[in-house]
C-alpha cells in the first residue's frame, strides 16, 4: 500500500513527510558537545543532500549546542529548508527538563532560538511543557507567542507533549500548525489526539518514532514482529516501523533521530517500504490504539 509522500504545515509550507529530529546530535543523554562535531555537521549536511526538508530542534539541546551545529553546518539555509523548534523549557543543573513558562520567557526563548540559528523568522514554535502554574494560562501564553506571529518573528505555533484538552483549548485561541507528541508502533498513547488532529488537517510530528535512544534495546527496532514483517520486505525493523508510522495516519510527519549517516539515508527512505493489509493488521495489533509507552 502506497502512502503520500509530502504534507502540508498550514501557513508555512509543504514539507516531505520523512523529517530529521536533531536531538540525538548532542553529547550522551542530550548534553554538551558530542564526541565528534564535525561528523554531526556532515549527518546535517547529508539530510539536506537526501532533500530533508523539515528539521527538529530545539536550544534545549545540549543546550544550546544542536541548533549551534544546525547554523555551522548549513547556514545560509537551503531555499525551502523547515527549522522547527521548542520553547517553555530549560535544562536544570542536572540537565533535566523544567518549565520556563511565563510568556516574557517564552517571548526571550524565540530570540535566543533566533539569534542562534541565525534566522529572521522561525518557521513553526513549538510551546512545550505544558503545565498549569499559579499566574501563567495558556491563552497569555499562546498571546506572547501571537504577538511574536505578528511581528513576523515566527510563522506557526505548535504545540509538544500536550493533552487532546489543552490542544483544543488553544485552537480555540488561535489556529495550532502542528502537534508534536510521542508516537510509535508501541506508543500509541496519544492516538485519540492524533484522530483529532487527522480530522482537523493539523500535522502530527511524532517524536520517539524509533523508540527513543533512552531505551537501549527499544522493541520499536527489535521486536520479533516488527523483525519479521522487515524480512520479508527485506529490510529493516527501524524502517519498518516508520513505514507503520506513515500508513498509521495521513497527518503524522516523521522526526526520527540519529548520529548516524546511515541510519539517516535508512529512515530517510522509509517511504518506500510499501506494508501490505496483513503486515499492517499484524503491527496494528502489536498494542491496542490509547495504550502508553512499552
Ligand atoms: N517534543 C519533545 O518533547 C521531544 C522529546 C524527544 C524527542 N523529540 C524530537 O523527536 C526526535 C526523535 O526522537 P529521538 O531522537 O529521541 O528518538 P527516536 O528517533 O525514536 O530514536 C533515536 C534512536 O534510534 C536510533 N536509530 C535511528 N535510526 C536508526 C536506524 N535506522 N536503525 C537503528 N537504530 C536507529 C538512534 O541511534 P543512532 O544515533 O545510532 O542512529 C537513537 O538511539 C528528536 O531527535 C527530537 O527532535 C521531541
């Protein structure tokens, strides 16, 4: 079964539905520098080569050093190149996640995020970490990120690790370009987002695709099911899993991440695995639609 290969990101532009996640360009456990900068401008370098046209990331890896490698490696940006990023967020001492949420923050994220990628205008914001604190509500928060749109400092606000609820409360307040929240062949805990966002056009950038680089041996690369629905197509478990990802939904973008040119030139052509109805009922049932991460 064929899949479309491109997708629309309403007011910003269409983009092929096999992205690049950036975030695995940083050193272990998404800090500091990596080992080798130079071999991850070349994996950069190499998306772009490939016609990767969409780009996640973020100044909260490292901090700071991804987009610093994204604007090294390929500044001045290619005519039609997407850069996504993320804000509401910084990294603590312990390079943990903490929000930094209040709209004056999120306002002083996009610069830094601009000033770092060398950019006029970003292309989709991403608010993340989305939580309720005393003074801070969504709909101030969604107004900074407004005021920024009409400055044209941004063109699309999205929003990551978010409830169906609070992404229905915010296109409420102004239209949402893309959703970005964890989605795999053995994570389908936003699924009932990801119905809604289908029935809405909204895209659905799925992180974790590959199971994340926190899971050492996730099943998503090397359950026995997803092994060998790859051998009969010969091929392999991680592109399997991809191609299940964008039969799943006509909306889901795909972000897979990696250090690995390899790896880079394997998810980028995912797209060719073409999944037949019993292949698909097998990986379907591997977990049931609402069931959270493995
Ligand atoms: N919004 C959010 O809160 C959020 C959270 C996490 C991530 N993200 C975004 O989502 C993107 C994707 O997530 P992720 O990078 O954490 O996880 P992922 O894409 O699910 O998995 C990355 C892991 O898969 C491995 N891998 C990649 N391609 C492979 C292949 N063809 N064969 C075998 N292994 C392969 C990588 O190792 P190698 O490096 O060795 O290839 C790495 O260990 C991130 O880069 C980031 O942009 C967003």
């Amino acid at each position: 079964m064929t899949t479309t290969k491109v997708l629309d990101l309403p007011g910003v532009r269409r983009v092929r539905r096999i992205g690049f996640g950036a975030m695995q360009l940083a050193g272990p456990g998404v800090l500091g520098p990596p080992a080798d900068p130079a071999r991850a401008e070349a994996v950069l370098r190499r998306a772009v080569e490939l016609g990767i046209d969409h780009i996640d990331t973020s100044d909260f890896y490292g901090p700071w050093v991804v987009n610093e490698l994204i604007a090294k490696a390929l500044h001045p940006y290619p005519e039609g190149l997407v850069l996504a990023t993320k804000i509401g967020a910084y990294r603590d001492h312990h390079g943990a996640f903490a929000p930094l949420a209040h709209p004056d923050a999120l306002k002083a994220q996009v610069h830094d995020n601009l000033r770092r990628l060398h950019l006029d205008t970003l292309d989709v914001v991403y608010l993340r970490h989305i939580v309720d604190q005393p003074g801070i509500t969504l709909q101030d928060q969604l107004g900074a990120l407004v005021e920024l749109r009409e400055q044209g400092l941004l063109r699309g606000i999205g929003l990551s690790n978010v409830t169906l609820e609070q992404f229905e409360r915010a296109q409420a307040v102004t239209p949402i370009v893309a959703v970005q929240n964890a989605y795999n062949v053995f994570d389908r805990g936003s699924a009932e987002l990801l119905d809604r966002t289908a029935e809405l056009d909204v895209p659905f950038a799925a992180f974790f695709p590959l199971g994340s680089a926190f899971v050492a041996d996730s099943r998503v690369r090397g359950d026995q099911v997803v092994r060998a629905v790859a051998e009969r197509h010969d091929t392999t478990p991680a592109q399997v899993s991809l191609a299940w990802l964008l039969h799943r939904s006509p909306n889901l973008l795909l972000i897979p991440g990696t250090s690995s040119i390899e790896h880079l030139e394997a998810n980028s052509s995912a797209d060719r695995v073409e999944l037949t109805d019993s292949d698909l009922a097998e990986l379907n049932a591997l977990v049931s639609e609402g069931a959270a991460a493995e």
